[in-house]
C-alpha cells in the first residue's frame, strides 16, 4: 500500500517553497547560456592553491582534532580570530559573542526558530534577500515591508512601520542582494536609533562588506549600536550581526558567523544542536589556517580589483544596450545591480525570451514579500568574465527592446 504523504506534512511546509535562483540555476548550468542569475563569486578567484597547501598541513599536523567532533559554537581560535578582525571595525566582542555557522543560510534559519512565532511581523526593506524570506516562511513570518531608494530604508517609512509591532529588523546595509544599495549614514544612524526607541531588535547581514570598490566605508549598524549603548552605559547589544566566509574564500566550505549578546548565542547554539551538532570542524581549521596569517586582505584586494572591473563593464554594456526607460543601480561594491523596468514590462515573461537568447537573470519579484516587483530583475557581475558580460547585456537588450511600447 502506498503511504499517502501529503496529509501527514506539518503544516509549515504549506509556505515553504523552492528558490527561484536554485530553479534557474538548472538552465544557466548549460555550457552556452551566459548567466547574471547566481548569487556566486567568481571561480577563477579561489585560493585553490592556498587551500590545497592548508588541506596538507591540517592533515599532517592536527588531523585527529580536524577529523573529530568538535564544540557547537566552533573553533575557539577561528573565533578569537573574527573577534580581532572585527575590532578593526569597531565591533567589540569576545568569542562568547561568536557562533560558527554553515553559512549564513543556517544562521537565518535559526534566527527564525529561536524568535518567530507564526504571525509574528519582521520589519524588512522592500525588496530584500530571497534567502531570509524562504528561511522564516516556514515558521510562519508575516512581514512589513519598507521601501528602499538609493540611499537605503525611506525614513519616513520606516517611523510609521514600527508601530506595528515587528519582531525585529532584517537589513541589509551594504552592496544589499538583490539592489546593490548601499545605506548612507544618516539611514544607519536612523534605524539603529528608531530601534533602541521602540525596543525592537535589528538582525544586520553582512555578507558582502568588505567588496567595496569605490566611496568611503561607512560603519556597520553593530557598531553604530555599541557606540549608543556605550554612551547611555547600558550596552548589551541590540544587534545580530551576520557575516560570511562565502564571499572572501570560498562558499563551497559553508562558513560563516553570528555577533551577538552571549545570550541569544546560547539559545542559537542549542537550537543549531538539534539541527546539525556543529559546523564541521576540518573547515574551520582549514579557514584558520589560511587567514592566520594575514591573508585574507591581501585576497580581498584581488577580488575587490576582479569585480570593480566586471561591474563596470556591465554598466557600461547597460548604457549602450538598454531602452529608453530602463533604470539600473549603480553599487559601489558587492555582486548584484538592479534593472527597473517600464511598469507595463513582465521580467518574468521577458526571461523566456531571454533563455532562448542564452542569457539568464533573476526575475525581481521574488525578492518582493508582499507581491509586486514584476518589472524589476536582479542581475550579478561577479561571475561572469568580461568578454561574457558584454555579449550577455548585448543579448539581454535586444530582448527587452522587443517588449517596449
């Protein structure tokens, strides 16, 4: 007898649904399509070399240790590492304020089983990271959703949406996926101050900070909430502060990191407990062992001159190729820009012509939580070389001027 399975699913799983990046990814993993969909850094970056080397000395020297169990919260040498890398950005914390997570996928994830409940508000910019949406879907989030312009958050948005209860605030404050904006200070000092009135916590993600190309680097909303705690001698932190490995060295180890208040470390270190025991603990070690040294700002150099030539390049292709009446971001570091479309455009029936011209985006209403964004797409430069780009915003722009009035 077949078992009849569809009634016995929780009922979490009616709002759980498949990525729309992960459902392109199939098309675009054919040789001759030429893809601005991923969210992936540039291959021909990676430190291939410097991992092999680090693989050998790890296995040689601590083999045992890097082969064995280790404790939930990570290496404690990887993460007294992250504490004195983010004290040079004014981020001061200890390694009880650390936990190592496998990618900051899995830290959203246990950000929404610590703290949602289902029907529970979380404030975010509108549109905002896919990924978040589709981790605290499923444990039944609702959203209120403030607009965003070049400069981050509309302030004044941002006011009237707090009195709605939110749970907390989800930004993301640099290079942001999918628009590529950048918050000025003014919006960093804003939010972190309408948050401390109104009691409300910020969750700020932060995988793309240290690709800048260009401007002045401005400082992180922990940072920014530090100083005002300081200041009123009452700081114990109103900011979760993720970032990643997954942008720097490479995402195929999953490594990333939460900073927060030791407490709420506890509570995620036993809710990553009942999900996967620890991030492995070869990665971490092999991590360690490639930065120790200073080699990751050497490195980010190299990626920071790879991607400012790519981005570039595709503002460039935009400005030649695209329709009167097409807009882009124009981001000062990170992956990702964003394509504004005429309000009577459909990127989503604009990809299929699209693919059957081999040049794939990602459609920007998904990013959207409460619907719309039809005539928007997300296009990444990171990955493709130049010669690439140029060809694929060719293609793209003979698409799109099919479908102007």
């Amino acid at each position: 007898m077949q078992t009849p399975w569809d009634h016995r699913y929780a009922q979490r799983t009616q709002r759980m649904k498949g990525s729309a990046i992960r459902e392109l990814l199939k098309v675009t993993e054919m040789p001759d399509v030429i893809s601005f969909g991923g969210g992936m850094p540039a291959p021909d970056v990676f430190p291939i070399e410097e991992f092999r080397e680090a693989c050998d000395k790890v296995l040689r020297n601590q083999g045992k240790q890097a082969l064995q169990y280790g404790p939930t919260d990570g290496y404690l040498p990887l993460r007294e590492m992250i504490a004195a890398y983010s004290a040079r950005f004014g981020i001061e914390v200890t390694p009880e304020n650390i936990l190592i997570t496998s990618g900051s996928q899995q830290a959203l994830d246990l950000i929404g089983k610590i703290f949602i409940n289902r029907g529970d508000r979380i404030l975010v910019e509108c549109p905002t990271y896919l990924g978040a949406l589709q981790a605290w879907n499923a444990y039944g989030a609702e959203y209120v959703t403030v607009q965003s312009n070049e400069n981050g958050m509309v302030l004044d948005q941002l006011e009237s949406s707090m009195r709605s209860g939110p749970k907390f605030i989800y930004s993301l404050p640099n290079f942001q996926n999918p628009t590529g904006v950048t918050y000025s200070l003014e919006c960093r000092q804003k939010l972190v101050e309408v948050a401390d009135r109104y009691g409300v916590p910020i969750v700020e993600d932060d995988p793309y900070g240290q690709l800048r190309f260009e401007g002045e680097n401005l400082p992180s909303i922990v940072n920014l909430d530090n100083k005002l705690r300081a200041q009123n001698g009452t700081y114990t932190g109103n900011v979760i502060y993720l970032s990643t490995f997954s942008k720097t060295l490479s995402p195929g180890i999953r490594l990333a990191w939460v900073i927060a208040p030791t407490e709420v470390i506890h509570k995620m270190v036993m809710a990553k407990q009942g999900t996967d025991l620890q991030t492995p603990t070869f990665t971490q070690i092999i991590a360690y062992e490639i930065i120790k040294n200073g080699f990751l700002d050497k490195h980010i150099q190299t990626i920071q001159n790879v991607y400012r030539e790519r981005r570039d390049i595709m503002l460039e292709e935009l400005q030649k190729n695209m329709p009167a009446g097409v807009q882009w971001t124009h981001p000062q570091g990170g992956l990702f820009l964003w394509v504004t479309l005429p309000e009577y455009m459909d990127s989503n029936v604009i990809l299929k012509d699209a693919i059957a011209e081999k040049v794939a985006f990602v459609p920007g209403d998904c990013f959207f939580p409460n619907g719309g964004g039809q005539n928007t797409m997300r296009l990444n430069f990171s990955n493709a070389k130049p010669e690439k780009i140029r060809e694929g915003i060719q293609r793209l722009g003979r698409v799109i001027q099919k479908y102007v009035k």
